[in-house]
C-alpha cells in the first residue's frame, strides 16, 4: 500500500512489488549545497544524478520517500515526444527552439533506456515501441501524418492499418494507428527507486519525510526550510509537478493536479498470452484516453482518468475493470488485485513548463501524464542550465509563469470538461 495516501488510490501494484529500498533519512540541522533540488520523482531524480555526476553537491529533499508521487505509480510507458506533432512544435516555437524540443522530446526515451542500461537499474525496462492506437477514422489519419512527420525527422515511427493494430493488441476494437519504435515500458517505482540510488552513488544527499516549508533569498543563494533543518544553497529547481503546492507562487496555478488512475489483475499465466503479445504499452486516441500494457509477471493493467472525490474515482477504476472485459473477453472471471492512482499535472497548453522564477530559482513540470520520458529529461535540461548552458541554448524553452485563470473552480472545470470529453468520444468525434 502506498503510505499516507488516500485508501481509495493506494493499493499500489508498483509499491506492492518494488524492491527493498532503505527509508530516506529525514533532514535534520543546517546543509549547504550548490545546489537543491525540491522533489523526488524522475525530474528531481534526474536532475540529481546528472549534477552528482558532474561535481555538483547536491540536497534534495522529498516529501515523503523517492518516487512516493505520480513518478511511482504511472503506467510506467515510456512515450517519447511531445503531444503536438513535430511541424506544430517548431511553427509555434520557431525552426531553431523547435527542432532542439523536437530533438530532446524524442530522445528522450532513449535517455531512459540509456540510464536504466549505465546505472545497471532492474525496473523490467522493455524497449517494445510505444503504441498508438485510433477509435475512428479521424484519429487514425491524423496518427499516420504524425507518423510521416516523425519520420521526415528520421525517426523509427511507423503507421498501422486495423489488422496490424488488433495483431499487436488482441482486440479488434481499434480501427489502425501507429507505433514508435523508440518507446517501451518499465517498473516506474523501480525505476525510481534505481534513480535515487544512482544519485547517492554520485554523492547526492537525498532527504525523505522533509517538505520544504519555506524558500527565501540567502545572500547570493537561498535558503530552504524543512520541519527539521535548513538548505542553503547558491541555485534551487522546483520539482514537484501535479504535488505542487504554494512553497513559490504562483506556480501551483499554473498547472492542473488531474487524478489518473489505474487497476490490475493478478498474474494471467497462458491466458494473457493473447492479450499484447509483444508487450508494447498502448495509448488509444480518447479525449478520456486509456493506456493499457502487461507487466513482467504477466498481469494486466488498464489506466483511465480518475475522479476528484472517493466515490467518482472507485466508478471509475469499476469501469476500467468493466472496459477491459470488454475489449478482452477472455479476462472475464479473472482477478483484480491492485486499484491506485495520483496526480498528473496538466497545462493549459499541453506542453511541459520550464520556468526561470528568478535569478538562480528554476522550476520544470506539466508532463501531461509523458512524464517517464519528458521528466527525466527535464531533469537533465535543468541540470545543463545549472552547469552553464545558457536559458537560450537550452533544449526547452523557459517561459514565464502564467497561471491558469479561475484555478480555484478547477475541479468544477475538470468534471464538467470530462463529462463534455466522455460525451465526444461516445460519438465518436
């Protein structure tokens, strides 16, 4: 179970079966650092690593315990690029900004693999493809020009007709698609966890059970409160994502903390056999989208958007259940184990933020539920502006802050645009 979190989203199936890992030691009495890191999922982690890697002292401090948040409990894809396709990207951010995000989104599954690979982290990491999967026509010609454009790029993106999606799947229900190559899967707790052991490894001091409570300028740098002790440090990056809270305003509104979650049935033995033969982790083309994959023991998990309140999120994790069954007959009569869920934090534009508060204060989050991929390369993009790259040669913009307007109504606006989305893909618009 995941601890201190709400019973409804806490029967994790990643918690229930990550490796032994010691409790974090909380932070007690002054540090001082070169730099600190707030967070403790794959952009905190990665960040640390890299700096670690490269001389940097670094403190990080962490909530609750590494990968307690969305990083350990996602679906664990590992979906490299952006959510607009690659031409959107550079006409709205200019051929030079655009092709470095273009550059850095779709490597930056590669960067993954590359970490799990050097650092030697068991998560059960499948380099399969990702796939993408249509539910109309519409969606199935838009996948095949996102694929061309992906491939004018010369990236291993290929589209998909019906029969190729339902060999891959195991179900007919979906009418074609596309698949990347540079995609796959993990264990996203272990993967975590081998992060953080990675970073230690480097000399990264990471501090569990110490919310930051307090950030204030320090001289040149800043000082960092816990309930326990203080970090000064000459840099800080903000890296708590859909956990963002009011340690710096307005960041908090700047995004949308959106409930995702998922269930998972006990280990299907030959019977799974039929369902995703080659263990790709798809993503159909829903507005309310469901992504969908097979772990190493061979149970399946199907993951949806969630609910702000008890009762809407246990419908929902039902109506997984109730759609699984239906797209796979076959898992009829089997059993569920694992029902869990977290924040991912959504923008208003569908892209990944990367802030400059002020003079040596960043702040990296809004993955928009890509954030096994696009948060660990945040992560090193903050890591590089730390060691000297400058904020224009950065492979991500930094914008400024805009916060989303009416964010205290945000969860009337997410029920009622859910309940508009669910309406859409009924129809099948």
């Amino acid at each position: 179970m995941i601890q201190n979190e709400a019973p409804v989203i806490a029967n994790s199936l990643w918690t229930a079966t990550a490796h032994p890992a010691p409790r974090s030691t909380p932070l007690t009495g002054p540090e001082e650092a070169d730099v600190a890191i707030v967070g403790g999922g794959f952009t905190g982690l990665s960040a640390a690593l890299h700096l670690a890697e490269a001389g940097i002292s670094v403190v990080l401090l962490e909530a609750e315990e590494p990968g307690w948040g969305a990083s350990g409990r996602n679906g664990g894809q590992v979906n490299p690029g952006l959510k607009d396709a690659p031409d959107a990207v550079e006409a709205q951010f200019g051929a030079e900004a655009g092709r470095r995000m273009i550059r850095m989104s779709g490597g930056a599954g590669q960067l993954v693999f590359d970490l799990v690979r050097r650092h030697g982290i068991e998560c059960d990491a499948q380099e399969v493809g990702w796939i993408r999967a249509a539910h109309t026509p519409k969606s199935r010609a838009e996948f095949h020009d996102l694929a061309d454009q992906w491939q004018r790029r010369g990236a291993a993106v290929e589209p998909l007709g019906a029969q190729d999606v339902t060999d891959l799947i195991g179900t007919p229900v979906y009418c074609g698609g596309l698949i990347d190559r540079r995609g796959g899967n993990l264990h996203p707790l272990n993967y975590a966890l081998g992060l953080a052991a990675a970073a230690r490894r480097a000399g990264a001091r990471i501090y569990g059970q110490s919310r930051a409570t307090g950030l204030e300028r320090a001289g040149a740098g800043f000082r960092l409160s816990t309930a326990g002790g203080q970090v000064t440090a000459r840099r800080v990056l903000l890296c708590t994502n859909g956990y963002t809270d009011g340690l710096r305003p307005p960041l908090a509104r700047s995004v949308i903390p959106v409930r995702s979650v998922q269930v998972a049935t006990a280990p299907l033995g030959d019977l799974g056999e039929t369902i995703l033969p080659g263990r790709q982790a798809p993503s159909d083309s829903r507005r309310l989208l469901l992504y969908f994959r097979r772990d190493a023991a061979g149970r399946f998990i199907m993951g949806g958007r969630g609910a702000f309140s008890d009762g809407g999120t246990a419908r929902q994790l039902a109506a997984l259940r109730q759609v699984s069954e239906q797209m796979f007959p076959q898992l009829k009569g089997v059993s569920w184990d694992y029902a869990w869920g977290g924040f991912v934090a959504a923008t208003a534009d569908h892209y990944p933020h990367l802030h400059l508060l002020e003079d040596g204060l960043m702040a990296g989050l809004g993955y928009n539920g890509r954030g096994v991929a696009m948060g660990t390369a945040m992560g090193k993009v903050m890591a590089d502006w730390v060691l000297g790259t400058p904020v224009s040669a950065l492979d991500f913009p930094v914008t400024p802050v805009k916060p989303v307007p009416f964010h205290g109504f945000r969860k009337l606006g997410v029920t009622a645009a859910i309940g508009g989305y669910r309406l859409l893909d009924a129809l099948g618009l």
